[in-house]
C-alpha cells in the first residue's frame, strides 16, 4: 500500500491528478482508493482510469455524502467501483448517495479509524469515504487469495454480495448489487 496525499491544508485538491497518475505508474500499485470528490468532471481523469484499466488497477472511490442521485466525481467515471455507504442494518445511511451508477454498498456509518489530531488517537467516522476503503482492503483479499484480472475480481465483488432490498424499499436498484459479503467473495 502507498499512501499518497493530494489535498492541501483546505483540503483542496490541488494535486490530485499528480498523486493519481503517480499510483498508476507505480510499479506495485494494484488497487487505488479514493475517498473523495465532487461534480466536476475531467477528460484527463477519465484518460488516468483507462490506462489504470489497462494495466489492470482496480480504482474504487466514495459515492458521495450529498443524499442525492446526482453524478459525482470520480466516482461516475469509466473503470472505477462506485461505493456507497449503509448502516449496521444494511439500510442506506441517511448521507450516501444513491442511483444506478452504484455499484456496491458497505459499511459506512461509525466506523473506527485514525484521525489527524493525533499520531494514537482513533475516533468513529461516518461517510462513504469510510465504506470505499473497506470494499478496496475486500479487493486485495480477493487479489491475494486468487490473482485473477481486475474483471474478475469485480465481477465477482458484485456477484457475491448480499441483497439489500428489504431494509431499502425506497431504493431498490439504486444501491448497486447490494452490501459485499467478505467470505462469500473468498
């Protein structure tokens, strides 16, 4: 794993085409994460995603906070997983986008994690930035466990999840394939 920063102290992300094609071309970059974005979209992007493609680079990244169906970026481009965050009882978390464009749901609300006021501290995050990290440490298990292509293992995130339709009647369809199940994608 290689962390790369590419947002600024106002968090703005003045270099995320940098960190991004860096990852690309990184020698021993497999899966990429992005737990962020926005409306905006770019033709350079989506060039970045298609060469991520061809060599075979599984990109996932947040669907959005905005309780909306509206596209986001980069989540909405070619090539690149759209995850969307649900609650402990597989309900849509009240913030995560929604829409055909998803592709699968996760875990998203109060989820432990490091934060930056400290170098020990952990606190509970809520947000689909927390759920797309989760479905991309599932992608390198499946890596691991059996290196198939990047098709494959997607085909196979989705084909293996749990169906979310129940606790989601007002949004059948447009949670993607429905919560990952860890043990049924191994």
């Amino acid at each position: 794993m290689i962390p790369i920063k590419t947002a600024n102290s106002s968090y703005s992300l003045t270099r995320a085409f940098v960190g991004l094609d860096y990852a690309i071309n990184s020698t021993t970059c497999d899966i990429i994460n992005m737990s962020w974005g926005g409306s905006g979209s770019s033709a350079t992007y989506q060039t970045l995603f298609n060469i991520a493609k061809s060599k075979g680079i599984i990109s996932l990244a947040a669907a959005g906070n905005r309780n909306t169906w509206s596209l986001m970026y980069p989540v909405s481009y070619s090539h690149v997983i759209n995850v969307a965050a649900s609650g402990t009882s597989d309900a849509r978390a009240s913030f995560s986008n929604y829409g055909p464009a998803i592709d699968v749901t996760a875990p998203g609300v109060g989820i432990l994690s490091s934060v930056t006021t400290s170098l020990t501290a952990y606190g509970t995050k809520s947000g689909t930035s927390m759920a797309s990290p989760l479905v991309a440490g599932l992608c390198a298990l499946m890596k691991c466990y059996n290196p198939m292509p990047a098709d494959s293992i997607e085909a196979c995130l989705k084909r293996t999840c749990d169906n979310v339709d129940a606790p989601n009647p007002s949004f059948i369809g447009q949670l993607g394939a429905g919560r990952v199940n860890a043990l049924q994608a191994l």
